[in-house]
C-alpha cells in the first residue's frame, strides 16, 4: 500500500509543471432548463419551424433569470435541437452592447454520462474489490495524463507521436504496478506493452506514409484545422492509434505476464524456456478472442460508413480517406495485439524465473 501512495506522489509532482504550462482558461456556458415552448410557422417556402421557447438560468451570473429565446428546426435531424419542457440544455452567450442574447447551443446530456460512470464504478468495486479500486484510480490518472499532459503540449506544438508514447508509457506504468504491484510480473507488462506500442507507432507512421493518408478523418479535424493549422495532423493520427490500442495490448501483457508468474509459483523448476511457451500458448488462446474484438469495436464505430458503402461505387469507397484510416487502425491495433504476445512472453518467462524470488525477499522494483 506505502509503495502505491509514493506512485501516486511522483505522479503528482510530475504532474505539476505541466498543469502550469497548459494555463488553458476553461469558459463554461451556462445551463438551463426548458419550462415552456410554443410551435411558430415561419412561411417560408423552405421546409423550417420555429420553436419559442421559454427557459430558467440554472448556473452562471444569469442563474434563476427566465428568458425567452428562438429555435430553429430546419428538419435535418443532425442539425435540429429538439427540446421539450424539462429538457435541461446548454445555452450560447453572446455578449452586446445591449446585454447578452442567448441561444440553445445543445441538450445536456452529461446527466446519463454520470449514471453510467456511477454504474460502472459501482460494478468495478463490487467484482473486483481491492483491485478494482486500484484499476478505477489506474483509469482516473489515465484521463488527466491525457486531457492534462498530453493534450496541452500537442497543442502547444511538441511532436505528437512523442508525447503520445511517453503518455502511454507513464499510464501504463501507474496502471499495471497500482493493480498488479511492485514485481517481476507488473514490470514485464509493462515492458511487453510498451515493446508493442513502439512497434505499433512505427507501423502507423508506415501505414500512413505509403497508403499517403492525410489525417483529416472527420468533422473534428476540420475544426481543429481551423483553430490550430500549425499542428502535424499525420502526428495526430498516429497519436490516436497509439492510444487506440493501447487499453488491448495492456490487457493482453498482463494477462500473459500474470500467467506466467503463476505457473512459475506453482511450479519452480519450470525453466525460461518451459514459461515461454506456457505463456505462448495462452497468448494464442487470448490473440482470437482480443483481436476479434478490437476489429469489432471499430467496426461499431464506422457502421455507419459501412452502410454508405451500399450507395458509392466499392473502389471507390475503399480508398476514401477515412475508410482507409479506420480499417488501417483496427489492422495495426491487432497487429499490436498478436506482437505483444511474443514480447510478453519472452520478457515475462526471463524476468519472471529470474527475479521473482529476489524480488519478494528484498521488496525491490525489477
């Protein structure tokens, strides 16, 4: 326990300059909840309907103010705001020289986010006890390595395959000693993960140098253009397969990792060799089920490209930008997986059989 809280304490302190170099100020709209909203016919020969709605202030200077403000339906659902009474929604303040006028910016919906977030926790400490507390911190500092470290510096021009492999280092590190420990077996997961990921960076700097992807994969590229152009968006690209395969590849090394530690306690006289292959040939049952999944996840994601393939000539469809960017992350995110099982296994077996009983007696790191 003494060892874990001196892990979170480096993190800590590590974490510090960064927070003062990111000086990002965060503007916060205000929320609100409908109370009323009247239907208008705007006569226009374009199909549009317009919704008066009536609002209360729940947060900001204006709070407990009740306004009224216009929304526009066009009938394209992907741009329409839809709300109802007791629909809480986000508003947009623009301020003037006769005061500030509001606009409906977007439904809150952070409501459900937290119920889930609640469920989840709750699930984890039930199931998992000790070690699911342990993983819920792993997964918390995971977030603020990435929205506090990471994000800022790519923004503030440091190379982004870089930072985004030393991010994945320090979260992986924290996340396999905080639920695995301080020993030979956290230790070769963490080589293992950090042996793939490298791999996995490298592979997606050539997929993307020969297959010359752009790294604009969808609206929010545009609008990050938009406001950075100076940043590398092929870095950015990169960045995000990295981090894409990275929750996988960790499972995987650890689940390999923990094997071999404990076919090794169990029986001793195994020899590096023997855990090799032990930890092989559970690698192979672990690379169907995982590869299959992450094929599946992003899959899930891009179904709805996968629909438009029926309407656009098939050649065509395959070499789009976007399609190519996706299948290519899911194929490297699986490489990843099926090349950390090797990596695992070699370093585990050696480290394992080497160190585990130096280790447990002088209570050092391997």
């Amino acid at each position: 326990m003494l060892k874990r809280m001196i892990l979170l304490f480096i993190f800590i302190i590590c974490m510090l300059p960064v927070q003062a170099v990111s000086n990002l100020d965060l503007h916060i709209d205000p929320i609100a909840v409908v109370k009323e909203t009247k239907y208008v016919d705007t006569g226009d020969n374009v199909v549009q309907t317009k919704q008066l709605v009536t609002v209360k202030i729940l947060s900001g200077k204006h709070k407990d103010e009740i306004i009224e403000l216009e929304n526009v339906l066009t009938g394209n659902p992907y741009y329409d705001i839809n709300v109802k009474p007791n629909t809480k929604v986000i508003l947009h303040e623009d301020v003037t020289e006769d005061g500030s006028v509001f606009s409906i910016s977007d439904i809150k919906r952070s409501d459900t986010l937290l119920w889930l977030a609640l469920l989840f926790c709750g699930l984890l400490i039930y199931v998992g006890k000790k070690k699911g507390v342990y993983s819920l911190v792993s997964i918390g500092l995971s977030v603020i390595i990435i929205t506090n470290c990471m994000s800022p510096l790519i923004l503030l021009g440091v190379n982004p395959v870089v930072i985004s492999l030393l991010a994945c280092i320090i979260s992986t590190a924290l996340t396999m000693y905080l639920v695995g420990g301080l020993n030979a077996k956290s230790t070769s997961a963490v080589i293992g993960t950090v042996l793939s990921l490298i791999f996995a960076a490298m592979l997606s700097g050539l997929t993307i140098l020969t297959a010359h992807l752009t790294g604009f994969t969808g609206e929010y590229s545009m609008f990050l253009y938009s406001s950075h152009p100076e940043l590398s968006f092929v870095g950015i690209t990169i960045s995000a397969m990295i981090l894409a395969t990275l929750g996988a590849v960790m499972d995987v090394a650890m689940s390999i990792s923990s094997t071999i530690n404990e076919i090794y306690i169990t029986d001793k006289t195994k020899t590096v060799k023997e855990l090799f292959i032990s930890g092989m040939n559970v690698g192979r049952d672990i690379i169907g089920t995982m590869a299959n999944t992450l094929i599946l996840v992003y899959l899930g994601g891009s179904l709805p490209l996968l629909l438009l393939a029926g309407n656009v000539d098939l050649n065509k469809f395959i070499n789009l930008n976007q399609v190519v960017t996706e299948i290519a992350s899911a194929l490297i995110g699986s490489i990843a997986i099926v090349i950390c099982v090797p990596f695992t296994a070699l370093v585990a077996s050696a480290f394992i059989h080497k160190y585990s009983k130096k280790a447990e007696s002088e209570n050092l790191i391997i």
